[in-house]
C-alpha cells in the first residue's frame, strides 16, 4: 500500500504508482472476485469498473494470457481504454479497442499481441463466429452492464464459447442494476457462468462514506386547454379505430386510454385470423398500425412538447408521400380529425408548460443555488433537439444524441460525443440536453441537478440516471409530470419497480449463500457450460470473506471512471415510438472481406463460411459452438452458405419464399441463376412450417416455383423446421463434402478480386468440375493453364489425385467441339 499524506493508494506491479484511491469495499469485492465467476452489484458511479480493473491485474500477474473486457457502446469502450491506459503500467499499445470501425483483419493481428481488449459484444461475436480469434487464453472476461445478458444479446453467446474454449476462465458481470427481481438476477447469472455474487448497497459502512442523499422532486405541470383540445382530437381518431376492431370482436376496449398490453394482446388475435386466411385480419392489423401512430402522436403532445408533435406529423406526412406508404400512414395523415389537430399544433404558440417549468429549475440551479451543471434527459430525439434550441436562447446548451441520423436530425459520431462531454466536464457549458445514450455507463461529470424532462417506466434506467448526481455532495433530481397523461402511469411503475429492485438486492444480499447454491445447481442442470468456475477455486473456498487474504497484492481503489449504465446508446424505441433508437447495430463489421480466419482448420474440421447478413439468425453462431465446426464470416455474392467448392447453400423461411410469388420479387430466381453459374451444386432450404398454408398461394403455384428451381436451375430443394435444423443439416452436408468426398471449401463469384494463382486455380478447378485439389496439383505439375488444356491424357495421369476417368473427362471436355 503507497501513502501520500492522507491518501493511500494500491500498491501492485501491474497498477501506475499512486493512481488507484484506497477503498475497502472495492478491495473486498475484488478479494472474491478474482477467485470466482462473480456478478458484483454496486451503486452507480462507485467504482465497479475499478475492481474489474484490479481483478486484471491480478490474473495478468498470476496467470498470465489475455483479459477482455466487454462494454454495450463504443463510448463506453472507448472510456473503458482510457481509464485502463492511465491506471495499468503496461504499455499502452497492449490495450487495444475493438469496435466496428476497426477493420477484422486488423482486429485479428491486434488480438495475437494484446494483453488487455476492450470491445462491443457484437464485434467479439463475429470475430467468434468468424474463427478470427481464439478465446484459450483469454484468463479474464468482464461483462459491463451485465444486466444486458438476457434473450439473445451477444453477452450470451460469448460466455458458452468463453467457458466451453478458455483454458482458465474467469468472469466478473458488473451492473448497478441485475434485475427487477431474483429471477432475472438469476438468469443473468447462469447466462454468464456466474456462481458468486456480492453485493454492497449505499446502506454498508464502507460505502456510506462516498455517497450522499439524493433528493428526488416530482413536479406536477398542468396542460393548458389549447394543448388538451388537440389531445382529445387524436383520441377521438382512436376510439373510432377501436370501435372498428370492436365490430371485428377483437376486443371490448371503448376507450383510447389504452396500454401496451392492450395493444399486444388485439395484434395476437389479429394475427390468429391472418393465419386461417381472414381478411378482416388484414383490415384490423391495418386500424391497429394508425391506432400506434395515433397514440405516438398523443404521447408527443401530452408529455413532450407541441413542437415535438409538429416534427412528428411532419415525418408521417413525408412517409405518406413516400414510395410503398402504406395504407395506416395514408389514411393517419388524410383523416379530418387528425388534420385538425395538425392545423392546431401548427397555430399555437405559446410554451409548452415543461418547457417554462425546465427554464425556471435550470434557472434556479444556475443562478440562485450557484451550480455549475445541469443534466437534463428526455426519451425523444425530437424533444432534445426543440429543448436545446429553447434552452440555448437562456443558458450556454449543448445537445448529446445517438449515432443514429433521424430525419431532421443528425446523429453523433462517437468523436463528438466525446468532445461535447469533456467540454461538459471542463465548464465550457453548463446544461446538457441528452436522449438515453448518456444515461447509463459513461463518464459523465458530477452534475447540481438530473432533471428528467418525463418518467421513465424502467427501475433500471432511472436509478441510472440518478447516478449522475449525489457523488461528490447532496444531489438533487427533478421529474416533471404532465397531470392526468401517460407520464402518471409512467411514474407509478418506476417508483414500483424501482423499490422492488431495491428490495431485491437488499434480499439478494442478505441470502447471497443460497443464491449460490440455486446458480450451482441450474448450471449443473443447465449444462451450458464445460469448465467449472474461473481460477479453480475449490467448494468452501472463502476467499473474499475478508479483505486482506482474498487480495494479497491489492490495497484499494478508485471513484474516477466507472458511472455505471446499460443501454448506452439505446432509447428503447418501442411500438409507440415514445422512445428514441439509437442502438449499435448487431452487425459493426463493415465488411468482412479478405479476412483470414485466426486459425486454418485442421484435417479433421469441417469449415462452413457464412454470410455476414446471416447472422441475423442463430445459425452460423450455433455451428460456431460445434465441436469439428470452424465457421468463417464473408461478404458472400453468391449463397448464403458455402459448404464445398461445388455446394452453395441460399437459405429462405416459408413466408420469404412465398413472398417472391406474391410480391413479385423474383431475386431469388435471380440468386439461384447466380449460383448455378458459380456452383455446380446448388441447394434452396426452405426453413419453417406452413408451406401450402401460410399464404393465401393456390398449391399449384407453390408447386411450380418449386419445380422450377429443380429443373430450370438444378437446385435441391430441401426443407428444415427452423434454425436448429438447418444448422443440423448444414453440418451434415459440409461432412459429407469435405470428409466423405474429400472436398475443399472454395468461395466463388466474390466481389474481391482474386489474386492471379487463385484465377487460375478456378479456371482449372471449373473442367470437368475436378476441384481445387486437383487443379492445383495439375498446376503445379504443368505450371500453366494452356499447358494443362494442352496435355496429353497419358500425361495427365501423372498427376496426383487424376485417374483415367478424371485424364478423359478431361480431354473430353477440353477437346470436344462445341455443340450446342
């Protein structure tokens, strides 16, 4: 341990000297955690990523490998390096980031020299499937935000392929917020591996010192007529629509105050009728579809702003316009009702009254109570942008959105995110008007007020966004309230589920043991997972129980970085559109082009190459988990699957195959006549149930695109029940190529050029459908392609790997007249 007057700081080989503040809680949490896979529950802005850091420290001096850690967004990784850069002695080009704007070639050479990478989930996914890297090594896994680790988020996959390939792993999930209760902790818990969890809430004595009160101000705005005249009017639309569906007796609801549920629960019998043919089916899903742009436009109005309602009737009147409009945005933007509503939103004038309460607080805060900074958190990309203009006519503004560009809004890039928060941090202005990207996980500056322009109905992401105030001192937060609106409903389902999460963890805590024991059994159960806990800790192990033999080397830690958060850049845009998207995209590779995989397979894998875009389904992951399966991502022309160099797999879902004979879509014609003239063995999966009944296609028709495929095109037509059985049927084909028929995989008809050797290896490998094999060793013999169309037959069976009838195919073909 180093001390500097009162200060004490951790003392560790692998730590900058004097960096890392001394906390005992932090010291505790690592204790246990670099023994165990542990899940460490901590309040946001107390440090979590700081004893992330020191349990890396730790394993890198002990064990040795690679440490990786994994964070939602690309600020938050990009903050995760800074931090990690500043506070580890190592050099810093051993800490390397990996996001999508790093090229896949580039991430696989980085990855063979780093010590530390800092990456999106989604970019380690593909690099997984892609066989770029190789997790072996890897002796430390973290998972930021790991409350994410739910359905199928990328958290998921990585940790079974972490487990099932590491040769001695170890896992920290850290989250201010696991879950709304024990089962959602639990499922985080045995989605990642994890077998510990510890907890420390604001009420422990060692935490109690570095945090304070927060004051939380609900403030009640009433509308004015104006305001509710224009409500009503879209209402009325509603409740017209709701009678229609009424009639159609998919629901008894009369009135427009409707809840998603609601809305849920009619598309569900809506779909039943669609599904035997109905057209009232049809028509219904259509008055659903204007009865959810209605009820945007009611929730703009009502908890936003006028102004806000305006840019959103104007985006709907765009899309109206627009090429393929449906018919529930034509009829949404020609309705009389609506169109008077437009008329009005468009003659009002005044301020809507969240606008002049936001003034008057930020006012407050800045002049009377000499505060310096003001967050304020809005969930519409619309409101942010009108409350930044509004705002900046008073006080020195600055707008923090997504990437994502909106129509009349552009997004930001990942560089000026950062300039506008270290502007923030530095004074340069003092009232920051964010979406939900700046709620949860990054560096956000100790602000005087969190002022949140709306509830928000999620316990997870308000108590993150609380956590930007209340650090440093007594913090305050105020939430305005539009009296008698969706903000009231809002309201009491945070305040429920907020308490609730804060019942469980103090429950979670006090029963820590028995958790641990329910995880042991349902990993057991489960069996996701080969290897037993990171580290091999051994049943009774308590390391961790107290500070000082759990961590040895360590001495304490540090407030500076983590701010704790989840969705990042995500707003959370449901059907109603009240929230704003700005999620990364699964798919951050922008091309994955002349990669070359991490390691080539051996003798005995099968190797199946996989379209990026198909990682929009489960399958190139679940061949990826596979034992004798090495998957490679490309930027495939042709196919959705190679599995040979003959075979090209183009995979279709019943719904989409149908849809090419009724939508007049003939690409996938298109894409068979590519691949017949790439690949001597093309095959169509058609995945799903309901082939002669999911659409209304008379059986004759489906017979003949069926047909047409075998003999117009030559292409096997096989059928599979879903993604699990295409990725069975995969495996078994490529087997059968590669192992029985001793065949290579060969990529055809790429859009990167080919060097001259592989140019000439196709030309070869093209007579007489004879393979890469052969066609290199005939190469190598005769050194030309003339001089291998030119060979006699008795020299050809020289060759290695050619027989007599292979030399007379051979000659056959390349010596034959042309006779069509």
């Amino acid at each position: 341990m180093a001390t500097t007057g009162d200060q004490q700081y951790v003392d560790h080989e692998l730590l900058v000297p004097e960096f890392i503040e001394r906390r005992m809680y932090q010291l505790q949490l690592a204790g246990s955690a670099k023994d165990r896979d542990t899940l460490v529950c901590l309040p946001t802005g107390l440090g979590k990523t700081t004893v992330s850091l020191l349990v890396t420290a730790e394993r890198l001096a002990d064990v040795g490998g690679k440490s990786l850690l994994l964070a939602p967004t690309k600020p938050l990784v990009q903050q995760h390096a800074d931090f990690y850069r500043e506070a580890l002695d190592i050099p810093d080009d051993d800490i390397v980031v990996f996001t999508g704007e790093v090229r896949p070639d580039e991430r696989t050479e980085l990855w063979q020299s780093a010590s530390v990478v800092i990456a999106t989930p989604q970019v380690v996914e593909n690099d997984l499937v892609g066989s770029r890297i190789d997790l072996g090594n890897v002796t430390h896994v973290t998972f930021d935000e790991c409350h994410r680790a739910t359905g199928d988020y990328a958290y998921n996959y990585i940790a079974e392929r972490y487990h099932q390939d590491a040769n001695d792993p170890l896992v920290t999930g850290m989250s201010a917020s696991p879950g709304g209760d024990e089962e959602e902790i639990l499922e985080v818990c045995e989605n990642l591996g994890i077998e510990n969890v510890e907890v420390m809430t604001e009420e422990d004595s060692d935490v109690d010192e570095y945090t304070h009160d927060t004051d939380v101000e609900w403030e009640r705005v009433e509308l004015p007529d104006d305001v509710l005249e224009i409500r009503d009017a879209l209402n009325e639309v509603v409740e017209e629509r709701l009678a229609k569906l009424k009639e159609l007796g998919i629901t008894r609801k009369t009135s427009a105050d409707l809840s998603e549920t609601d809305i849920k629960k009619m598309r569900a019998e809506l779909q039943q009728l669609i599904d035997n043919d109905q057209s009232e089916g049809y028509q219904g899903m259509s008055a659903l579809a204007e009865i959810r742009k209605l009820r945007t436009a009611v929730t703009y109005v009502e908890t936003q702003s006028v102004e806000a309602l305006r840019r959103y009737f104007e985006r709907q009147r765009n899309a109206a316009k627009s090429s393929g409009a449906s018919k529930a945005s034509q009829r949404f933007v020609s309705e009389p009702k609506v169109k008077e509503a437009m008329r009005r939103a468009e003659k009002y004038d005044d301020l809507h009254p969240k606008y002049s309460r936001a003034r008057m607080r930020i006012a407050e805060t800045l002049g009377i109570e000499n505060g310096e900074r003001v967050i304020v958190f809005t969930e519409s990309r619309d409101t942010a942008e009108a409350l930044t203009e509004f705002l900046g006519q008073h006080f020195d503004t600055q707008r923090f959105v997504g990437q994502g560009d909106k129509e009349g809004s552009d997004g930001m890039t990942q560089k000026q995110q950062q300039e506008v928060l270290d502007r923030f941090r530095g004074g340069d202005f003092e009232v920051l008007v964010s979406t939900s990207v700046a709620e949860e996980g990054l560096d956000v500056p100790e602000v005087d007020l969190v002022l949140f322009y709306e509830p928000v109905p999620t316990a997870i992401r308000s108590i993150q966004r609380k956590g930007r105030t209340g650090r440093q001192a007594k913090g305050r937060v105020a939430v305005l309230l539009a009296e008698d609106t969706r903000d009231e409903a809002y309201f009491w389902i945070s305040k429920r589920r907020e308490d609730e999460m804060e019942t469980e963890l103090r429950k979670l805590k006090g029963v820590a043991d028995e958790v641990e024991e329910e995880l042991d059994d349902s990993q057991r159960q489960l069996g996701d997972f080969d290897s037993g806990s990171g580290g091999g800790t051994e049943a009774g192990d308590d390391s961790g129980s107290e500070v000082e033999p759990g961590l040895q080397a360590f001495d304490a830690s540090d407030e500076r970085d983590d701010t704790a958060g989840d969705k990042g850049d995500s707003g959370g845009d449901d059907a109603d559109e009240r929230d704003e998207t700005e999620t990364e995209e699964r798919a951050e590779d922008e091309s994955d082009e002349g990669v070359v995989a991490a390691a080539e397979p051996d003798d005995e894998t099968v190797e199946i190459v996989a379209d990026q875009r198909e990682l929009d389904s489960t399958i190139a992951r679940d061949l990826s988990t596979r034992e004798g399966v090495e998957t490679r991502l490309e930027t495939l022309s042709v196919g959705d699957y190679v599995l040979s160099d003959r075979v090209v797999v183009e995979r279709k879902s019943v719904g989409d195959f149908l849809d090419t004979l009724t939508g007049g879509d003939r690409s996938m014609f298109e894409q068979l006549g590519d691949a017949t003239r790439h690949y001597a063995r093309p095959v169509v999966i058609l995945e799903g149930d309901g082939l002669y009944e999911e659409r209304n296609v008379h059986p004759n028709a489906i017979r003949g695109a069926l047909s047409s495929l075998a003999v117009d095109f030559g292409a096997s037509v096989l059928r599979t029940t879903g993604e699990d059985d295409t990725a069975d049927l995969l495996e078994v084909i490529a087997t059968r190529e590669q192992e029985a028929d001793d065949r290579e995989v060969s990529v055809h008809g790429e859009k990167a050029s080919k060097t001259l050797a592989e140019q000439q290896e196709y030309v070869v490998s093209s007579i007489a459908d004879i393979g890469p094999v052969t066609a290199r060793s005939l190469l190598e013999e005769f050194k030309t392609v003339e001089a291998v169309m030119t060979a006699r037959e008795d020299d050809l069976l020289e060759v290695q790997g050619v027989g007599e009838v292979t030399a007379e195919r051979i000659r056959e073909v390349v010596g034959s007249d042309y006779d069509r």
